[in-house]
C-alpha cells in the first residue's frame, strides 16, 4: 500500500498498529498480516466525534468526518493524541493513511 509506503518515510518510524473503521478490517487484514501489525477496529459513531486537521467532501459525504485515516488513527491513539503525518492518499486514490501519536508517546 504506498499511503502506508509514504506516511511512514514521512516520519521515519513504524506505527504499532493500523486503525480502520469495522467495516473496513477485512479488507486490511492482509496487508495488517504481512506487515505484522495489530488490527484496531473504529466504529462509525467515534469516527464522527473526531475533528481531523484535514478536510474531504468525499470522506464528509460518506462517513460524515474530514478525514477517515485521521479520525481513526486518532481514536485509536486514544484522548489527546495527535496527528504526526495528515493523510496520504494513494496513487489509485483508494486508500489513504494517517499517523498519530498517543500522549505517552
């Protein structure tokens, strides 16, 4: 996946984990498996209580938030987290990726 190829020569770190939205986790899970990284499943109604740095029109009329890599990476990082690489969007345009960083990080 070269959103994930690109977020993470953007910061030069390797993340714990990917977080998706539930509806999303099979579609990752493979990926998630040859990467050797946990699965973080986000439901719907947390991804919309999350303000993202970024803003789409695609992601606000389907998920009804700015950004869906920011809000789950976010919702996964827990309360006061912060987002450490904004979403990058893949060269197909099917997938995007975004960093964030957990308080005690």
């Amino acid at each position: 996946m070269d959103s994930f190829r690109s977020a993470l020569a953007a910061t030069g770190t390797r993340p714990d984990a990917l977080a998706v939205p539930v509806d999303r986790a099979a579609v990752i899970a493979p990926f998630a498996e040859a990467e050797r990284l946990a699965v973080h499943t986000i439901g719907a109604d947390l991804l919309q209580d999350i303000d993202t740095p970024t803003r789409s029109t695609v992601s606000m009329d389907a998920r009804g938030v700015g950004s869906v890599a920011e809000a789950a990476a976010l919702a996964a990082a827990g309360p006061g987290a912060r987002i450490v690489v904004a979403r990058v969007i893949s060269s197909d345009r099917m997938a995007t990726c975004a960093i964030a960083q957990g308080p005690e990080s």
